[in-house]
C-alpha cells in the first residue's frame, strides 16, 4: 500500500509536468500540440548524451536541457504555427507533422535500442514495507521545484500575470497591448521546457528509447481533458487523479487491465461533463 503511495506521487508529478505545460499551450495559443510528448522524448534521450557521453551529472543536464528546450519553444512557435495559429485544424496537421518530423530524427541519430541513464546516486530509503531510491526522491523534489516556480512566475510576476489575463479574457488584453504572439512564444518556452525537464528527470528511473514518447502523448492528453481544456489548477488535480489511479490499478489488478480501467471511466466521465472538472462547456 505505501509503495503505491510512493509510486502515485512519482506518477502524479511526471504528469503534472507534461500535461500543464500542455495545458499552457493550448489555453494561450489555441493549439493542440501533438508533438508534445516526441518534446519528452528529446529531454530523455538529451540526457543520455549529457550524463552518458559528456559526463555532466544529472542534476546539472536537467537545467541545460530545460534552456535549451525553453529557448528552442519559441522558435518552433514562431517557424511552424505563428501563421496558422488561429486555425485549430491547420495547427494540429502542422503539430503532426511536427511529430513525425522530430520522431524520425530521433530513430535516425538514436536507433531502436533502449539504454539506461545513470543519476550517480544510489541507495535508498524504506519506510514500513516502502522503498524510496534516491533517484526518485530527487525526481519528485525536481518536479516539485519546477512546478512551484511555475506558479510563482504565473502569480507574481509581470508576464506571468500578462499569461493569465490572455487566457481569461483575449480581447482585454490586446487592448492592454499584451502582445498575443509574444504571450504564445512564452507558452511554447514554457511548456517544451517543462516537457523536457520531465524527459530528463525520468531518464535515469527507466531506460530511454524512442517509444518513450507514447505514453507520454496519450495520457497527458486524456488529463488535460478531464482537467478542463487549458485549466493548470484542472490539470493539477487531474494529474493526482491519473498518477494514484494508475500506481494503485496496476498494483492490484495489473498494468494492462488497469490502463483499460482507466481509459473506460476517463470516456464515461467526459460523456457527461465534457467540460472537465474545470472549465467551461465547450462543443467539439
């Protein structure tokens, strides 16, 4: 039972990194970026060229991979959606694209093989019938740094608050002379430098390959749907939701049933509040 407290936790906190960093792209650019998980991939397999090839340690990789991914996120905002950024569909054909771009590069300079990512740090720590390696501690202490920044940046300073006016009211702030391209470009540098610091903080706790990035396109999806389109604080409460749900279901009943558990109630769910648990009633 603990260990499925501890493992809830980790869970909850990787897909609160992924998914909010969704959630900021589509709640102040309007797109659906589907090459957001191919972002988590990079930082993972950036962090095995960082730790494995270069010798930088671990904790030091996760802050180059977060600059370089969030210097990279505005570049692609302004190179491939600024002009279709207003139109849904050709955005999301364009994040496709982007996808299988991106995953493509990666099969041709990675391969197929999978390969372990070492932190440097070993042992662990039991409490009860609990174990808490080192490497998870300090993912979950990452995760929640990061995500604590985030918040600090959304809530108290000038261009956070500039964010948060665009999404509640788009109009008002243009008129402000809030920038949209600019807020959008912000978006992308926050939101592919959460996705990679996620990439990175997990390397060393599984092994890296290209697949990774799967799972890590669906589930953050279905979050941020039950969350509510674009809300952080749904997003946040969502991710809690998943991150136990999945630790406990593959505990007690197993990994491939559970999963199904979940998908079957996550499309119940949204059959009858599409909205999500916060946001508003959207029609699709």
């Amino acid at each position: 039972m603990l260990q499925s407290i501890v493992n809830g936790v980790t869970l909850s906190l990787f897909y609160m990194l992924v998914s909010v960093g969704l959630a900021l792209l589509y709640g102040m650019s309007n797109i659906v970026y589907m090459a957001h998980g191919v972002t988590y991939m990079l930082g993972g397999l950036l962090a095995y060229y960082l730790i494995m090839e270069a010798g930088i340690p671990w904790l030091l990789a996760v802050l180059i991979i977060i600059l370089i991914f969030g210097l990279f996120g505005p570049l692609v905002e302004r190179v491939f959606f600024r002009r279709v950024r207003a139109i849904g569909t050709s955005s999301m054909v364009v994040s496709l694209g982007l996808l299988f771009l991106l995953e493509g590069i990666a099969l041709f300079t990675f391969g197929l093989r999978t390969r372990p990512v070492s932190s440097g740090f070993s042992g662990s720590i039991s409490v009860f019938n609990a174990t808490l390696t080192f490497e998870r501690m300090y993912m979950i202490l990452g995760a929640g740094v990061l995500l604590a920044v985030l918040q600090w940046f959304l809530v108290g300073t000038k261009y956070g608050k500039a964010m948060r006016a665009t999404v509640q009211n788009k109009t008002g702030a243009l008129l402000q002379g809030i920038s949209d391209d600019r807020i959008a470009g912000m978006a992308f540098c926050i939101g592919m430098a959460l996705a990679g610091a996620a990439g990175a903080l997990v390397a060393p706790l599984y092994n890296v390959q290209v697949s990774m990035y799967y799972e890590a396109t669906i589930w953050p999806f279905l979050i941020m749907a039950v969350g509510g389109l674009g809300s952080i604080p749904g997003c946040i409460i969502a991710a809690f939701i998943f991150g136990f749900a999945q630790a406990f279901v593959s505990t007690f009943i197993g990994p491939v049933i559970g999963n199904l558990v979940l998908y079957g109630l996550v499309t119940v769910f949204l059959a009858f509040r599409p909205q999500g648990l916060i946001g508003e009633s959207r029609a699709f």
